[in-house]
C-alpha cells in the first residue's frame, strides 16, 4: 500500500471490493487497495458512512458495459478529516466533511471556472471507476479512508449528522441543482413530483422548504401516508387515474421526473402551466412525447445531474440551516450483498446509509432502526 509518511500512523484501509466472478457482478468482499499519497492540497478523510446510490448497482453489476474490475464503489461520502496537506486552507484535522460524485477536474476550462466542475470540459473524473488525470482508476467510498483535493471536499456543519449527510452528497445535490437552476424556490408555486424514492422524498423535502405547494404522483396508493404524513407533502395522486390526473390539468409550475422505470410523460405535461418546467432526474430507458405537449403551452423540458462544487457546499448549508434530513435506513458492512437487492427491490425508505465505523468496532452484523428525520 501507499502511503505518506505523515500517515504511517493509520493500520489497514480496508475497502470493499467488488470483483467479477463467473459473469456475476456482486460478488462483494475485503480487500487492500493502493491509497494515493497525501499531496499538498489534499484531505485524507477517515469515513464513518456512505450511502447507497443506485449507481453503485449499475457499476458493481457491469449495467453500462464499463466497469472495470476490481471495482470500489460510493460516492456518498461522509467522515472525519485525519489528515491534511501543508497547502489546504479549508479543513482542519477534526472537521466533518463529506465527497460526492466526483473528485477531480481539469481546474482550467470556463466550466471549472465557474464551479461547474461536473461538465469540465475534459470531463469530470468521477469518484470510482473513473480515469484520473494521472492515468489511476478511482476507487469509491465503499472503504474507510478517502484522499480527495480540498476543492472536491464538503464541509458538514457541527451538529448535522454524518449518517444524514451522507445521501445529500448525491440524491441531495442531484435534485437541488434543477431546484436553483429552474428558481424553483419561489415560494407559493406548484411543484409536481414523480416518484417517491431516494431522489423524490428530498424533493419534496426541499419543495416544503422553499415554501412551494407540494404534489407527488405514484403508481402505489401505499405511499400516500409517507407522502403526506410523513414527508409533509400538500397533495396526492396516483398517476393511473385519470380523473386524478384531470383535476390537476394546467395547473403546475414544474415537475420534477425522478423515476427511473419507463412510464408515459404526455400526461404529465398535461398538468403543466402555460411556460411550466418540466425536468427529468430518473433515467428511463427512452423518452417519448408528443411534440403539441410541449410546444402547445410553450413549456420547457430539461435534464439535469449533481451540479458543481460550489452549489454542492451551498445544498449542504441549506440542509444544516432548514433541518432538511433524508429518511434513512442504517445498515452495516455485513449486509453488504443484501441491500443491493433490497435496492432493486424498491424495499427501502427511503436511502441506505452504512455504518461503517461502528461495524468495524464492533466486528459483527447488527441492524439499526430506521431513523427518522428528527434531531
């Protein structure tokens, strides 16, 4: 393993490792990986969890034909600051800081320039399975220390938990960014939210925060009390009855499409406003819709990911200063191979975190509670 030689104090770096084996692509397990060196501008982060993005499925199970093995995923980070390099300004041994999705950029386009570092125009080195600039593969979170530059790394306010900010590095950052961008944060406007799950409880988190009037659409009459007991959601409606779908006709601002499994969009833009916004963070297998659907209301369609470092720190500030936390589930380390499953399953509410600090201590499986967006 590498390691500086102001680092000699720390023992294994254990990660996770996933590894293809006889065509299947979860096959999980530990390992020792090279580490970077401690370079002068970077922060050597002791993690205590990271949250499970759907992502880490994709990758882990070689979904996009792109993976390279072995492979350490997590780019929902969280942790403790052990180490820093003679030049980082922003972090102090003992800071609580998080890493998203990627952690490395050109630094030198217009995009960079202007904190957009996530459409670098030499493209982004994202957090795993990625191609760095000095030609390594980037290994994830799955793992219990990270090296990441100071500019790719997130201050977690004191007193915000670390298991909560974990699922903000991505799910938080990714339906946040089209929030600002579409000024989404005007208050006493209609917000719709399609899809129910680890991207659309945050948006309606952060709609109720930015004071607008909330509706979720589901394919599930289960998720009504979740909607709007629990999330606090203003409306309901399950997206096959038409009727439902009627009484909402022409009358909101935007939509906000976090659903990954294929689906209709004609009825949805149907609800929209004359000039409403229309933006998609799921990723169906295709996208079909009539041309009269956007063009007869002058509406406007949009897609959009995580943003750039800047707003990344600027969501995680708003989420300490409102008391947004994501709804999650805290599992440890040998529970591995089962929440990926559970994942595909659509049996979670509404994020995994894992603990990975205390299942190290501890050196055994245990489950905790889900746990409730109460501090």
């Amino acid at each position: 393993m590498c390691y500086s030689p102001a680092l000699n104090q720390f023992d294994n770096i254990l990660n996770h490792v996933f590894s293809q084996k006889k065509d299947l692509y979860n096959t999980m397990g530990l390992n020792q990986v090279s580490l970077w060196v401690l370079e002068r501008d970077d922060v050597f982060v002791k993690i205590t969890h990271w949250g499970v993005c759907y992502g880490d499925v994709v990758w882990t199970r070689n979904g996009l034909g792109d993976s390279i093995y072995p492979l350490v995923p997590g780019h929902e980070i969280a942790g403790v600051v052990k180490e820093i390099g003679s030049n980082v300004k922003k972090f102090k041994i003992g800071d609580h800081v998080g890493v998203g999705t990627f952690i490395n950029s050109c630094r030198d386009c217009d995009y960079c320039n202007d904190f957009l570092e996530i459409h670098c125009s030499k493209g982004p080195v994202f957090t795993f399975n990625s191609l760095d600039l000095d030609g390594s593969i980037t290994k994830g979170g799955y793992s219990s220390y990270i090296i990441v530059h100071e500019r790719y790394c997130y201050r977690i306010r004191d007193g915000y938990l670390l298991a909560m900010a974990a699922p903000l590095l991505c799910a938080g950052s990714t339906v946040y960014t089209p929030m600002i961008c579409y000024k989404m944060n005007q208050p006493g406007k209609s917000l719709g939210v399609i899809g129910l799950g680890g991207l659309g409880h945050l948006v309606v988190k952060f709609g109720k925060a930015f004071g607008l009037n909330v509706t979720v659409f589901s394919t599930s009459e289960s998720k009504k009390g979740e909607a709007l007991d629990v999330l606090g959601a203003d409306g309901f409606l399950i997206s096959s009855d038409q009727e439902q779908m009627k009484s909402l006709m022409k009358s909101l601002d935007y939509i906000i499409d976090t659903a990954s499994g294929d689906h209709p969009f004609d009825p949805y833009m149907s609800l929209l406003r004359i000039g409403g916004v229309w933006v998609m963070v799921g990723y169906p297998s295709e996208v079909r819709m009539h041309p009269g659907s956007v063009n007869i209301g002058a509406r406007t369609i949009a897609g959009s990911m995580t943003r750039g470092t800047k707003q990344t720190q600027e969501m995680l500030d708003f989420c300490a200063e409102n008391k947004i936390y994501p709804e999650i589930e805290i599992i440890e380390i040998q529970y591995l191979n089962e929440a990926p499953e559970r994942l595909i399953n659509k049996d979670v509410k509404f994020r995994f975190v894992f603990d990975i600090e205390n299942s190290l201590k501890r050196g055994s499986y245990k489950r905790t509670a889900k746990i409730r967006s109460v501090m």
